[in-house]
C-alpha cells in the first residue's frame, strides 16, 4: 500500500494498483469529451448544411469549452489553489468591468441578469470554493469562501435575483460536500437537478402547465421569453429530427421578429437546441453535460472539489435552461476552465484526508473522516 498516488480516500490510502486504474479512467473519460464535443461540432455542421444554417456560434462554444477544459487542466495540475483562485478573480473582475459583454466576441448588449451575470459570478463562486479546499492553510480557505460569499454579495448589488440564489447554493454545496461520502451518487442527484428544471421550462414551452404558474413565471421572466419557448417548441414540432437549423430561430419565430430589440434567440439552452438542431441536439447537449459529471466523478481530485464544481456547472445548467447564458463566448470558456480544474491531477499530491470518500477507488475499504 502507498499513499496519494492513486484515488484519493478517506484516509488517503490507495492500492499499488491506483495510479493504473486512474490513468485508464482519465482516458475514458477524456476519449468521451473528445467524442461527445466533436459530435456536437459535427451535428450542427450537418443540420446547417441541411437547412442553410449558421453553425458558426455552436463551433464558437465547442471550441470555447474544449479550450477553456485544456487550459484548466494545466492550471489544475500546476496550481491547484492558485489556478481556481485566478480564475474566480478573473470572472468577478469580468462581471465589473465589462458590464456590457455580448454573445460571441463582440461587446454590444449587457449581461443579462438571468444569463452571463449570473453564470460568470457562479462559476466564480465555484472556483472560489474549489480553491479553498485545496488550500492547507484554515485561513486561506476561509477567505476563499469568503471570496465566494462576496460574489453572491455582487450579484445582489447588481440586482441579480438568480446570480445571488445560485452563488448561495453553489457555496453551501460546498460545504456540504465536505461531509459527502458517495461522490457518484451525489453526481447523480446533480444530474436530476438539471434535468427537472429543463424537464419544467419544455413543460412550460409545451403548455402542459397549469395557467397560474405560467403566470407567475412570466411575472419573473416575462412574457416575451414564454412567448419565445412557446415559439421554440413550434420549430421543434416542424422538424423534430434536425430542427430549423443552427442560428435560424429569429429568422423563424414570430416573437423574435416582432421585437425591435430581439437577439434572435429563444433564451433557453435546451429549447434552442431543440428548435435548431432537434431532438439529436437535445441528446448531445445532454451529453455533454453528463460527460463532465463523468469526468468530475472518475477524476483524481478530492470529491469536495469534485462536488463543488459539480455543483457549480449544474447551477450554470439551471441559468442556461432559463436564459441565454450560453450564448456568451466568457461562460463557455469559463464553464471548460472550472471543469478542467476539478479534474486535473496536481503535480503535488493534495494532503491526505481532503477526500470525505469512504472508499478509495481500487482500494479496500477505509475510514470515514
């Protein structure tokens, strides 16, 4: 037996087995993003050529993501507190001094308080906690998560209702995951979060909801955006296979051509994958998604780390789901970043007993901390 060279337990033990069985999951687990991501790349090529579309944005996020992944795992390994700390300064620094950041790479329209404000100041507040427990010393971890409380402090001064609501539960997960034993069961139910609030909003654009929540949603949303799902899931039902056509929903939506002030999009990660690009996209966005829980899941960080980021890009699903988060190039990188940091393999080994698992993976039973 030897310590810190494999997965990580309890106690810090693993088999001399470990490091084997770690490189063989690193190289599922990044054999699948490669597919699942040039798969996304690849559909959306297909689905324009089909219908005349423009697959430029999707191409923009694939690469974004992958980039932003690539680039948070040489940081993670590198600086494992130091990386996750830099980023989470960058995206509030971010959020204050560019307040009027567009999708794409130009600067044009503002965050929109339901979108990037909201999932910049989360993936801060993750990268925050992910720093603060990698970090030895108690008062630096304290004021990492301070640094993560002070973020949903911005999103409140920014008038950021869901910011303030998803930094505030990023951090609490956090801390609860210092007293999680199950790391894959607690993916999973990360998993079902996302999927019920993506599972409520095509209830919402598929009128299967009672009225009076519509009603409410649409005081908290407006109607303009349940206008826009509504019109989403008609593009869907027209071709449910391979949808309008990447970047055609405003050409075809008559909410969207009303609007003076339109984006041309429907607000909605999930129903603007379904409208252009169809159930198929749908399942690659899912995909995708479950991918990085994959990825969080079998990797060699701690499971604290694991599950605050965990949290953390679940909580960027949920703002995705209801707006246009995923519209701005700053998310998509930052979303790879935080991913790629929480399943990097720091070139130190992290102290033993950071992991609360109570079983280290290909190893025997261990101590619960």
């Amino acid at each position: 037996m030897r310590r810190g060279a494999g997965g990580v337990g309890s106690s810090g033990v693993t088999s001399a087995s470990g490091p084997d069985a770690d490189g063989e999951r690193r190289i599922v687990s990044d054999a699948a993003g490669v597919a699942v991501l040039g798969a996304c790349a690849a559909w959306s090529l297909i689905t324009a050529a089909v219908h005349d579309g423009r697959p430029e944005g999707v191409l923009l996020a694939v690469l974004a993501v992958a980039a932003g992944y690539a680039a948070g795992r040489i940081g993670g390994a590198l600086l494992p507190v130091g990386a996750p700390f830099a980023g989470a300064l960058a995206g509030i620094a971010l959020t204050v001094a560019v307040p009027h950041l567009a999708p794409g790479p130009q600067i044009a329209a503002p965050l929109g308080h339901a979108g990037a404000t909201a999932a910049v100041l989360t993936l801060s507040a993750g990268a925050a906690c992910c720093a603060a427990w990698a970090a030895q010393v108690p008062a630096v971890r304290l004021a990492l998560r301070l640094l993560a409380a002070g973020t949903a402090v911005l999103a409140a001064l920014l008038g950021s209702a869901s910011g303030l609501v998803t930094c505030l539960a990023v951090l609490v997960c956090s801390l609860a995951a210092g007293h999680t034993r199950h790391r894959g069961a607690a993916m999973a139910l990360l998993g079902v979060v996302a999927a019920l609030v993506t599972g409520l909003i095509w209830a919402v654009a598929a009128r299967a909801v009672p009225g009076g929540f519509v009603a409410a949603l649409e005081g908290r949303l407006t109607p303009h955006r349940v206008r826009l799902w509504h019109d989403a899931w008609r593009l869907l039902g027209d071709d449910a296979a391979l949808g309008a056509g990447p970047g055609r929903f405003g050409e075809l939506s008559a909410t969207s051509a009303q609007s003076l002030l339109s984006d041309g999009k429907p607000h909605s990660a999930p129903l603007q994958q379904a409208a252009e690009q169809g159930i198929v996209g749908v399942a690659l966005l899912a995909a995708a998604f479950g991918w990085v829980l994959y990825a969080l899941w079998r990797g060699p960080r701690p499971t604290p780390v694991a599950l605050t980021a965990g949290a953390a890009l679940t909580a960027l699903a949920a703002i995705a789901a209801i707006g246009n988060a995923l519209s701005f190039t700053a998310v998509s990188v930052g979303a790879g970043l935080l991913a790629g940091m929480a399943t990097a393999r720091p070139l130190a080994d992290e102290p033993a007993g950071r992991s609360p698992d109570t079983r280290a993976r290909g190893a025997g039973r261990t101590a619960a901390r």
